[in-house]
C-alpha cells in the first residue's frame, strides 16, 4: 500500500526492503551488544552471523517457492529471486539452520541462542513495519482500532474481498510488531537475568512467537488450505509440538532445577 518509502536520488527506496535492512542492522547491533557483555565475543561469530542470514534468505524464499512455480510458466532462478514471495516462518526455520551449520563449519562450540533471542525479537519488530505498509491487513473487525482503507489504497491489494472502502479490518501486522517488542523487553529486562541454561532463552522465544502466530494466523487473513487453517498454521503445529516435546524432555532431565547451595548441601548431608 505504500510501495515506496522515499527517493534516494534518481532510485525509489522500496518500504518493506528498508524496514526489513533496518530491523538486520539492528539486530546485529543487539546480537554484538551481547556477545561483548556475555565476554562471548569471537571473529568466527561474523561467519555465524553471515551464515544465519544466508540461511534466512534461502529459508524464505524456498519456503514459498512452490507459488512462484506454480504462478509462473516458464519460472527461472532469477525469477525466483526478484519475483519470487518470501516466508518470515520459513526465514525463521533457515536462519536457524544457517546458524547451526555455519557453527559447525567455522568450529564455535558456544551456545548463542541468547544472543540471538533479543537481537531476532527486535529485527523482527522493525521488519513487520515494512510489512504493516506494504501488504494485506488482515480480516474484518468491529474492534474500535480496526483500520479502515480508502478507495485508492483498497484497490492495490489484490485478491481481497473484503478490502473495500469503509470495512475496519485488523491491524495484524501491528499485532506481531507489539508482541515481538514485547517479548524484546521481555527477554531484556525480565529472562536475561533469570533463565540460567545456556541457549534456552532463543528456544523460549521460538516458543512463544509459534503459539502467538498460530493465533493471530486466525486474523490475518491468509489462504485456508485444511480443516480451517493456513498453510503457516499448518507448519506451526509439528514445530509447536517439537518445541513443547523438547523443554518438556529438559524438565524432566532437571535441566531447569537450580542448584543447591553448599550450605543445603551439608545441611542434607550430601557433601
């Protein structure tokens, strides 16, 4: 709807690609921050961080591939690139492939999913800013915040009937972008300090975005494929249920258990 965010000379600067640029620089920002409070800083973490956005670029586009093929009759490599769509879950899903594979080609052994957590929360906001001016807003609502579109603005989103002049729809991208500073701050100010198993606080995040997708999928008004749900909702359901498998095999492990200090432990005569 806003194609466009401004000009840069003689080139038009493209709304969703600078919301998207700004939210990886700031996320890198977050993601070094880290890493130099955490004394976890490493020269193999610029290859781990390349690899992750690598691994993020193929995972979108691969993840939507199958419409471009489909919608095209004579798909070509560069078409996939420039015309092709992309999916943030299947960004998600390869960045965090990229990160693991990259890890283990440049021999870093560190856990760094609690640097990424609050680096990829606060990309993830900035980035839905592009997306909230760019794409589809999502489904009805009589909800007071609704927002409603003008004949112009209407008229540039394809395939949505529901798009007319008048009709308040929900604001789902302003959705995410609230729960992922959220969870930002959440992960900040609140988690940092409390979750003391390395790496869990990126798995804990994970967790938390696929239940609020998997909700918000409800008004967002994505193509239903089965049963009432979306393709992305498909998708959420085997990795929610892997999510929740594994932190459930932690607990039972006692991962989560705190350790007791010596003064108990002598006290229990366990020393």
């Amino acid at each position: 709807m806003l194609p466009y965010l401004f000009q840069l000379g003689p080139w038009p600067v493209p709304t969703h690609g600078f919301f998207v640029l700004t939210g990886v620089f700031a996320a890198i920002v977050v993601f070094v921050y880290e890493a130099r409070r955490r004394q976890m800083l490493d020269e193999r973490l610029v290859g781990i961080i390349a690899g992750t956005l690598f691994g993020g670029a193929v995972g979108a586009k691969l993840s939507t591939l199958w419409m471009y093929v489909e919608a095209t009759p004579d798909p070509t490599l560069l078409g996939i690139i420039v015309d092709g769509g992309k999916s943030i879950l299947g960004g998600l899903a390869g960045a965090y492939l990229g990160a693991l594979l990259f890890k283990r080609i440049v021999g870093y052994r560190e856990r760094t999913g609690d640097l990424f957590a609050p680096a990829v929360a606060l990309g993830m906001a900035l980035g839905r800013i592009g997306c909230l001016l760019t794409e589809q807003i999502g489904t009805p609502t009589t909800l007071p915040w609704g927002v409603t579109l003008n004949a112009e603005l209407a008229a540039r989103i394809p395939n949505c009937s529901y798009c007319v002049p008048g009709v308040r729809l929900h604001p789902s991208f302003l959705y995410e972008i609230l729960f992922h500073l959220l969870m930002f701050a959440l992960i900040w100010w609140w988690l940092r300090p409390r979750v003391f198993v390395k790496g869990e606080l990126f798995k804990i995040y994970l967790l938390a975005y696929a239940l609020f997708r998997f909700a918000v999928e409800y008004v967002r008004g994505n193509q239903v494929v089965w049963e009432g749900l979306s393709r992305s909702q498909l998708f959420l359901i085997p990795s929610t249920i892997l999510l929740l498998l594994y932190f459930g095999r932690q607990w039972q492990r006692g991962v989560y258990r705190l350790p007791l200090p010596p003064a108990a432990v002598e006290e229990r005569g366990v020393a």
